[in-house]
C-alpha cells in the first residue's frame, strides 16, 4: 500500500493544472432557463476548448479519439478541473461519461465512427431517457414501447426527468421491445434522434428557481427510428445500459467532490471573517457552527479517501456495487454542507442571488440523495449486493 | 387540572378556518403557470378580518373575538399547513402590538384585514432597539412591517421602511425586500419585558408546526399510492419509518408549541423558557420534514409542480422571525430552567381564584 504519485503522473498534473489555469472560461455557467441555447452553446463551446487542445475524452481510449491516460491520472485530472474552477460537464455529460463508453463498449463501428468525433468535438449534446413516470427506483419496470416495422421501430410512450432534453440532439432511449416481457428482458438500448417527428416535449420546472427548467417529460407518438439505432442486440438493453455503469470507475465525480473540499475552505474563511450573532465575534466561536465546519471538512477528507480507496481497487479489478458506499456517503454529507452554507450566511440565504452565491447550489443539493437512484437504493445495494443480506420479499 | 385536548369549540374555530383556507388558498395556487408568481393570499384578508382571525385573541371590550392566545396558535398552524402569507401571522401579532401600543384605530383596520402586516426579519436579532436591516416578506400591499428584537416588537409604517430593495426570493411565491429601519423606537412599539414577543414566538411555532405536520400528511398520502416493485413504496421499511419518524417531530413540535402557550396564559415562571424550547422544536419538525418529504417524493418532490419545496423555502422564512434556531439555541441555554418546587401549583385555577 502507497499513496505517491509517479513523476510522470506528477508531470501529467503539472500539465493538466498549467492549461487548465490559462483556460477555464472567465464566466458564470448560464443557467437552465427558457434561454436554454445558452446553456448549450457555453457547455459545448468548453468542450471545443479542451478537444482542440487535447483533453478531450479523458477517460476514453485513444483508439476512439480519447485522451487515453490512467486511472490514476484521469483522478488528477478531475481534481485539477476542480481547483480550477472548471465548470462542470452539464449538457456534456451524458455523451462523455455514459452515451460515448456505451457505444465503445457495444456499438457498431458505424455507429462509433458516427457519434464518438460528435461527442468528442462538441459538436451534439445526449440526454439520457430512462427514467418514466411509473419506472423511476423500479427501472426495470419501464413501459416505453417500441415495435419492429420492417427495418425501423415504431416507439410509443413517455419518458420523464430528461436532464437537457430540450437542447440535445440525441438521446439513450430505453424501450421494450418485446410486447409482454418480463423485467429485465426485452429492452432495448436505442440511440433516438431528438429531431424525429412525434416527439414531444414539456420543460419541467424544479425547486431551484423560476426559471430553472432542468428537465423535461418526453412524449414518443408513433415516432420512427432506424433498426441500425439500436445499440448492442435487440431485447439486450438492460445489459448494455449495465455495461458502462462502472466505466469510470470512481472517478466520474472527483470534480464534484474536489469543489466540495473547497466549499469547506471557503465557508471556514467566511466564518472566521463574518460576525456572528452578537455583531462581534466571527461566527466560528458558535460552537455548533464550529463543530458542524469540522465534520464537514473531516468528511470531506473522507470522501476523498473513499474515491482513492476505489480507484486503487478498480485499477486491479472490475468495480462491484461499492461505488454505492461513495455516492451515498457523499450525496449526503454535501447536502449537510450546503445547509451549513446558508446556516452561515445567516439573512442573505432568502436571496436567491446573493453575491456569496450559496442558496442556488443549496437548494439543488436536495437532487443529490435523488438523482442518479436515490439513498434508499444504494442503501438496499450496500445491503444486499456488498453485505449479502437477505433480499426484502417481492411480490 | 392538565388538559391538552382541543375542545369542542376550539374545533369548531378550526374546521371554520380549515373550510375557510380550504376553498380560497388550496395548494393548486403555486403551480407554476408556467412559472412561479408571487400570492396573492392578502385577496383574502379581509374575509380572514371577517371571520375574526386576525383579533381572535383580543379581548371583546377592545374589539377583538375575545378568545385567548391558543385559539391563535390554533389558526396559525392551519395557516402553516395552507402555506398561507406568513404576513397573516405577523398581522395577528401587529393587532396585540398596536392594541399595548394604545392605538385602537390601527388595532381595529387591521384586525378587518384592510391594512396587512408584513413580517421583519432582522439581520441582528439581537439588537436591543429597533434601528437597523430587515428582509420584509410580502411587503407588497403591506400597510406596515412588524419588528422583532430582543427590545420587543414594534410597528412600522411603510413611510418608514427606507432604501427599499427588491431581491430574488429563495421562495418565487414570496417577495423579499430589503429594508432599513432608522428609528431606534418606533411609537408603536411593545417592550420586550411584556411577554408579547412569547404570543409572537408561539404563533411562529404554530406556523412551522403546521408546515411540519402538511409535509408528514403528503408524505402519508403519497407513499400509500404511489407504486414502485409492485408495491406501495409506504410499504418500504426506509419510507415507513421515515414517515413515522415526520410524525414523531410534528408531534414534539405541536405538544411543545401548545404547552408552552399554556404555560404563557397561566403566567408560569417557566413561560420564557417554553417558548424558546418550542420554536427550537418546530423549526427543527419543520425543516426535516420538509427535507424528507422531498426525499419520499423522489424526483417528484424537487420539482416546482410540486408544492413540497414550498414547505423548505416557508421554513427558512420562519426561522428567521424573530430569530433563527443559532439564535434560539442561544437563548435556551441562557434561559432559566423550570424550577421543579412551583410544580405547576394549579397555576390556572389561582388565576381563577
Ligand atoms: C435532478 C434530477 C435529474 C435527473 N435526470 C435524469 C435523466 O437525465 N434521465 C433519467 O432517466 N432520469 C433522471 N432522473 C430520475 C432519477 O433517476 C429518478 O428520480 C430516481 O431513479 C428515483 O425515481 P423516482 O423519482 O420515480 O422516485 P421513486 O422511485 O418513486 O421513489 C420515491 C421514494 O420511494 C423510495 N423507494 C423506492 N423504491 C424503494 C425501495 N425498494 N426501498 C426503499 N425505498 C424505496 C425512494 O427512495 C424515494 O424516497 C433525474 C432525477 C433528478 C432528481
């Protein structure tokens, strides 16, 4: 056991950090509102940036255009896009982290040399179309039809929660397409065009403000897709979805967990700067908030311990259903931290833009223990896949 | 004699508010159209005036219903469960206020619901007088703002709120200004030595109380139809406990609020120290509830269709009047403890006699 980098992964950070510095876009990330073009122009116009300078890809292959390094490196370079004040992914993300490494790991060459440059470059944005309205915890339970019509598929049905699904060009569709299957059979993995006709969008809002309008329910009426779409075989949807959950494994959210750390750092200074509740003692010597900062940086340090606990393993091994131990370790102590947050800055909190910009992320904090399946799942994965207790009885 | 029961005719004020809020405030208000606006609750004052909720606790030869201050914390709990205006609580204190203060004329336009009181929330709570910042909520068509300090309560007009400044509000269906304040005592004040601020405190409690106990009941009622494995996900032992646990807190939180206006009416040495202990208990029922119910609603719960944010946003509006739960907590430890020798000496019928 060591933790020490290597010189070259030592070079490697002082690579990364050098260009990330000089080239982190100067402005605020818009946010999702009616004037969701922004969005997409900004996420993928910093996608362009880092393609044309290399950095693209970072945890694909060279061989599909990726930047190809170690895990070990993949690592720095997320804390360093961190510390950099990188913005996140957004738009991006989907085709980077889970549309891209499905369809390296199960694609057709067509299909690969069609889509990965796209992905790569900036040039279209994906959106994942799994969850339904009666198929959120219970996936597999999806209903989304999609019958074979000669060499296309006819899809019918309604999807909902698709994060930017207003402004992407493709879309990981998840339907059944074997009338009457069961679970996790008869699914297929489908790449839908978001321009086909017959589909349908409703923006919805979330709690994080008036115009935040993250995602949106998708209507499918008769919508046509070319067989040669479907990703993997047909009715093999469920194993092809499963087949890039691990593809990072663990280092999807090092960036996530870096700018928390720094959260930590940041609202340890405010304290120390701002008065507290007498107008003349900085906040810090309240006991409780004294004590809260401490957990907080402590498990934020845990975090990170976590995250290198599981890429040291996933560098020998494929990852198992541990990664649940850190998303919901960390889903949770970062909703304490943003509540600390606004708990810190006192009066200020109530306004949405306030210069310390704490209460928006704050009030999105409350997506972590939901999005991306919910505490209560990964406390029923720990339980039952990593400690093999007893499944609770299904009907 | 202990009694901590609802009697019949305090059920009856309630189901009269309840019919009230009910048929003119149901939660259908907030969804965003297709964004969120600000209420329009103060449409609705004047037939709150009407049916007497905003001088309930006033005694009838100074205008007022002539119940007490439990039949107060009664109505703000419903008011918290409706999501109404908070300013509907802080009319109900600024009634008392301008009542001590001596100006009956105010007392009366406001217990009509004609001239709506906005809440103040102080950025130093713990100032002495009366001068300094405020975030006003729902200052729109407010006639006044009503103070809070450790010098008391005190009304302000709106000639007097200087600097006035629009923010984003954390709740789109609540506006937030910023306010100065420059008088050190406005006339119509109350001193903090008069146990007003403890009326104040519990009708704050009541409100948090009642958002605590509508995120337990959407809670309750959503895990019983909603689905997930072929079963109501109530029957998920997570969900289930959660939900008993919401109920554990808004109950705390209900027996604490009432106790302490109990001890309050019967002029216990230990009203002080309820009080605290029962705004420190609602706030916390209130905000984990919240935060749970969000949680049992799955991506439901963290929309802006769903009502279940509101309860979180309304939460961090009433922590804040009239001091926040740090501030609370400060206090509670400062406060004195119930001396165990008065074991409560049938306070209520020495009262009596
Ligand atoms: C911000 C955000 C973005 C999202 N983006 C996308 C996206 O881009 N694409 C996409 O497909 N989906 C997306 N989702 C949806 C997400 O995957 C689902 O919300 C999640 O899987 C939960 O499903 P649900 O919302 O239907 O909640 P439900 O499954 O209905 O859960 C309701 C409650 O029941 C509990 N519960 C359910 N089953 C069990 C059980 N077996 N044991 C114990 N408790 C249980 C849950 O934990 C929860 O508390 C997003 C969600 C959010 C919040």
């Amino acid at each position: 056991m060591q933790i020490e980098f290597t010189s070259e992964e030592m070079a490697f950070r002082a690579e990364a950090r050098c260009w990330l510095r000089a080239n982190v876009p100067a402005g605020e990330r818009p946010i999702h509102s009616d004037r969701a073009l922004d969005i997409r122009e900004f996420d993928l116009e910093w996608q362009r940036k880092q393609f044309e300078a290399g950095w693209a890809g970072i945890s694909w292959p060279s061989e599909y255009g990726g930047r190809g390094v170690s895990l070990i490196e993949q690592l720095i370079w997320h804390e360093e896009y961190a510390r950099a004040g990188a913005p996140r992914a957004g738009s991006c993300f989907v085709g980077l982290s889970h549309a891209g490494p499905t369809l390296i790991a199960r694609g057709t060459p067509e299909q690969q040399a069609f889509h990965l440059p796209r992905i790569l470059r900036g040039d279209t944005v994906w959106c994942q179309g799994f969850s339904e309205p009666g198929a959120g915890s219970d996936l597999a339970a999806l209903g989304t039809r999609a019958e074979i019509d000669g060499d296309e598929l006819v899809v019918n049905g309604a999807k909902i929660w698709t994060s930017y699904a207003a402004i992407a060009d493709y879309q990981e569709l998840l339907c059944r397409t074997e009338a009457g299957s069961r679970k996790h059979s008869g699914i297929s993995w489908v790449i839908c065009p978001m321009d086909t006709p017959g589909i349908e969008l409703r923006p919805i809002l979330t709690m994080v403000g008036p115009n935040d309008f993250h995602f949106c329910q998708v209507f499918y009426n008769d919508v046509r897709i070319p067989l040669a779409n479907v990703v993997g075989e047909v009715n093999d949807g469920w194993n092809v979805a499963n087949a890039t959950l691990g593809f990072e494994r663990g280092t999807g959210f090092v960036a996530d967990q870096i700018q928390n750390s720094e959260l930590v750092e940041r609202l340890i200074a405010m304290a120390r700067g701002r008065c507290g509740l007498d107008g003349l003692s900085p906040a810090i010597d309240d006991g409780d908030f004294a004590s809260r900062l401490a957990m907080s940086r402590a498990e934020m340090a845990g975090v990170r311990a976590m995250t290198y606990a599981t890429v040291s393993r996933a560098a020998n091994a494929n990852p198992g259903p541990e990664g649940s131990l850190v998303k919901l370790f960390f889903s949770e102590a970062s909703q304490r931290l943003r509540r600390l947050g606004v708990d810190l800055l006192g009066p200020e909190a109530l306004e949405l833009s306030s210069d310390a910009g704490l209460t928006t992320p704050y009030l999105r904090s409350y997506a972590a223990s939901i999005g991306g399946g919910t505490s209560d799942v990964q406390r029923n994965i720990i339980a039952e896949r990593v400690l093999g207790l007893p499944r609770a009885p299904r009907p | 004699m202990i009694d901590m029961e609802i009697s019949s005719e305090q059920r009856q004020i309630v189901d009269s508010v309840q019919n009230l809020l009910a048929d003119a405030l149901p939660y259908d208000r907030f969804v965003p159209r297709p964004t969120p606006v600000p209420n329009a609750d103060r449409a609705v004052f004047t037939q709150f005036g009407e049916l007497g909720v905003f001088g309930l606790g006033l005694a009838e030869a100074s205008g007022g219903v002539g119940y007490s201050l439990v039949e107060e914390v009664l109505v703000a709990r419903e008011c918290g469960r409706f999501l109404v205006s908070p300013a509907v609580v802080a009319t109900m204190i600024g009634v008392h206020v301008a009542h001590f203060a001596g100006d009956r004329s105010h007392a009366e336009a406001m217990m009509r619901g004609g001239t709506p009181v906005a809440p103040a929330l102080a950025f130093a709570p713990a100032a002495t007088h009366f001068a300094g910042k405020y975030h006003l909520a729902d200052a729109e068509g407010a006639e006044w703002a009503l103070l809070w300090s450790e010098g008391g309560l005190a009304l302000a007009h709106r000639d007097s709120w200087h600097g006035a400044q629009n923010m984003d509000s954390i709740d789109s269906t609540l506006t937030l200004t910023r306010v100065a304040v420059k008088d050190i005592m406005p006339p119509l004040r109350v001193p903090a030595a008069n146990g007003l601020w403890r009326r104040a405190q519990l009708l704050v409690s009541a409100y948090l109380t009642g958002l605590a106990e509508a995120a337990l009941d959407d809670s309750v009622g959503y895990a019983k139809v909603r689905e997930q494995f072929q079963q109501p996900i109530g029957a998920f032992q997570a969900v289930k406990h959660r939900c008993a646990d919401m109920l554990t807190r808004a109950s705390v939180a209900w027996n604490s609020t009432i106790f302490a206006a109990l001890t309050d009416q019967a002029e216990g040495p230990d009203a002080d120290f309820q009080a605290i202990a029962a705004k420190i208990l609602a706030s916390d029922a209130a905000f984990r509830n919240a935060a749970v119910n969000i949680q049992n609603h799955g991506a439901y719960g963290f929309t802006g269709e769903h009502h279940a944010h509101l309860f979180v946003k309304r939460a961090h509006f009433l922590d804040r009047f009239g001091g926040d739960a740090t501030y609370q907590k400060r206090r509670m430890l400062a406060a004195n403890a119930p001396s165990s020798d008065a074991e409560r000496s049938s306070p209520v019928d020495g009262l009596a006699g």
